[in-house]
C-alpha cells in the first residue's frame, strides 16, 4: 500500500519545483512540430470542413442529458461527414498562433495546457462509408485523413490489445490518442506529465458529447496492453504512445 500512496504524488501540482530548473523553452531551444511529419508519397485524403458539415445536431444540453458510455453498436456505418464532425469536435484547429513568422500553437476544439497539445489521433476504419478497413491518422492543421496501412485482422487484434473488449472491433472507427510527451515537456518539463492527462480527458469528454449529438456512441477505454496497442500502430513506446481509446459506432 505503501508503493500505491507514493504513487499519488504523481496527481499533485508541482508547478513551485519549476523555478528550480530551466526548462527547454527557456534553455531557447527548437520547439517540437504541431503535428508529426506524414511521409510525402502518401496522398491524404479530405475531410468535410467543419462550416460545410450538415448534420442533425442534438442541442449541448441534450447531450450532457444522455451522455453514457455505449458498448452495443449496430452494422450500420458512420458517414464520412459524421467522422468529421467527431474529429474536428476533438483535435480540430480553429487558429494557428505564429511568432516570428513560425507556427507556434494552436487554439482547438479542446483546451490544452500552454496550448501545447501534445496528442495525435490515430483511427482504426472498420465501418466508414467511402473508406477502406485500416489505419488512418488524422491531420488537424488541414483537416484531412493521412493512410497508413491495412490489415485483415485488425478487429481482432485491437479486441486482443484491449483485453478481451471485443465490442471495440464491433465498432465502426476506433479513435486512439497517442502521445508526444516533449511537446508538453519543452515548456512545462517535471510538471508536463499531470497535464497531459489533464488534456487528454478534455479530448474524450468532447468525443462522448459530440458522438451524442449525432445519434452514435462510444466507450473511453484506459485499460488495455500497452505494448500490443503501440506495436499495433507501429509507435516506438518512448517517445510517442498511445495513452487512451474509444470506439465510436451506431447505437
């Protein structure tokens, strides 16, 4: 018990510490990209803008009202404009912050400590209309879906990943959060890590809200293997890993 009440310290503010160290901001040194680099021969692929989006949107308070986490999902497919709509609800940039002519940050959808939001979305396709089964990563800074691979088993192997959870390869898209600690460490350093997860509840709860409001579902799941789901995407597990799930479908 001992070992589990130390690890609480993890959950404290430890913002005063700051002042004791330089953090890499301060030290001047390159701030981390926005968004990862997308290899250049892949061809993205566009989203429907959020102004062109026209879908029958329950109001917020009816949302709040029904909001649950939902495990049954029908076979019926998610549009691409629904997926859209739940992509810009969670990651989508509404401004590009620059200084000295250099993109500096990004106002979202989702607040994020010195808005550093130091996420990316990943998208298992299972049921989409107009698109292939497999894994996709979206792109906030132009609104557009980048193809990475399929693979026939990627149902089964993201049930497996997340021990057993199958409703999660029922599902008609599972969105995955990875994380790039240093985008939040170069301002924040010892103090980034209670943040991080600060911000990515702020991601989910807006997931759950805006799957509400267009009649679909989804379950936030933090229990799964963390070694499987990051090989799944090929991530290296250091530097960028998958912190959190959920799989959105019809209900």
């Amino acid at each position: 018990m001992d070992d589990v009440k130390n690890n609480r310290n993890f959950l404290k503010a430890n913002f005063l510490d700051l002042h004791l160290i330089q953090t890499d901001q301060q030290k001047n040194l390159p701030q981390p990209p926005l968004q990862k680099d997308s290899p250049r021969k892949t061809e993205s692929i566009p989203l429907v803008p959020w102004h062109k989006i026209d879908l029958p949107i329950d109001s917020l308070k009816s949302c709040i009202e029904k909001r649950r986490s939902h495990r049954n999902f029908t076979d019926q497919p998610i549009t691409l404009s629904e997926l859209s709509f739940l992509l810009w609800s969670t990651q989508g940039v509404k401004e590009v912050i620059t200084r000295q002519d250099r993109a500096y940050a990004t106002l979202r959808s989702v607040p994020s400590a010195g808005a550093r939001h130091p996420f990316e979305t990943y998208l298992i396709i299972l049921n989409v209309e107009g698109l292939q089964q497999g894994v996709y990563r979206y792109l906030p800074l132009a609104h557009e879906l980048l193809p990475l691979f399929s693979d026939p088993e990627l149902a089964d192997k993201i049930n497996d990943a997340t021990f057993g959870q199958d409703f999660c390869g029922k599902s008609a898209a599972v969105f995955l959060w990875s994380v790039i600690p240093y985008r939040t460490e170069w301002r924040y350093s010892i103090s980034a890590h209670k943040v991080i997860l600060l911000d990515c509840g702020h991601v989910c709860q807006n997931l759950y809200l805006a799957a509400e409001a267009i009649q679909t579902g989804t379950c936030a799941i933090g229990a799964y293997d963390q070694s499987k789901v990051d090989q799944l995407l090929h991530l290296d597990g250091v530097d960028e890993f998958i912190i959190y799930l959920a799989p959105v479908g019809k209900i």
